[in-house]
C-alpha cells in the first residue's frame, strides 16, 4: 500500500491534532518552509488560527520529542522570539 500523505497534508493534520507549530518545526519536521502560507491557505479554509510569540528555547524544547536540534551555545535562544500557531477549537 502506497502512502500518499504530502507534507503539508501532515503538517495541517498535525496542527488540527492540536498542536501548535513554529516556523522551525515546520521546516524540520516536515519540510515545509513556508508556514505563513499555510497558515493564511487555513484561514481562508474557514480554520480559527491563533498565533503568539515565544521563545526559540520553548520550540526547541517541544521538538526534542521528533527529533535532536543542537543550536549553538553561543545562540541566545531565550532571547530569540519566534512564532507559534494553531487551530482554535
């Protein structure tokens, strides 16, 4: 049987799971570099889409459950804000 799943099938299945994702999750965990598009492609879809800015140090903490993301020590990941989404029940 042939898997026919895109990765941005499981990117958009993975956030109406209820998980939220940041730009760098996306890229890492499914190869899909531009979030915001999506994002925007969901809305549009009707989907509430909620968004909020965090700290690198949160996303890398998140993502050690799928897969090993070593920044620099030199890199201020507490300081460094990115931005989460995901669909609003």
């Amino acid at each position: 049987m042939t898997n026919k799943f895109g990765k941005i099938s499981a990117l958009r299945e993975h956030m109406l799971d209820g998980h939220k994702v940041s730009r760098l999750e996306s890229m890492v965990m499914f190869g899909v570099s531009n979030l915001p598009v999506i994002v925007s492609g969901m809305k549009k879809k009707g989907f509430l889409i909620k968004s909020q800015k965090i700290n690198m140090t949160i996303i890398l903490k998140r993502m050690k459950k799928y897969a090993v993301c070593m920044p620099p020590k030199n890199l201020p990941t507490k300081e460094i804000l990115m931005i989460e989404y995901w669909v609003s029940k």
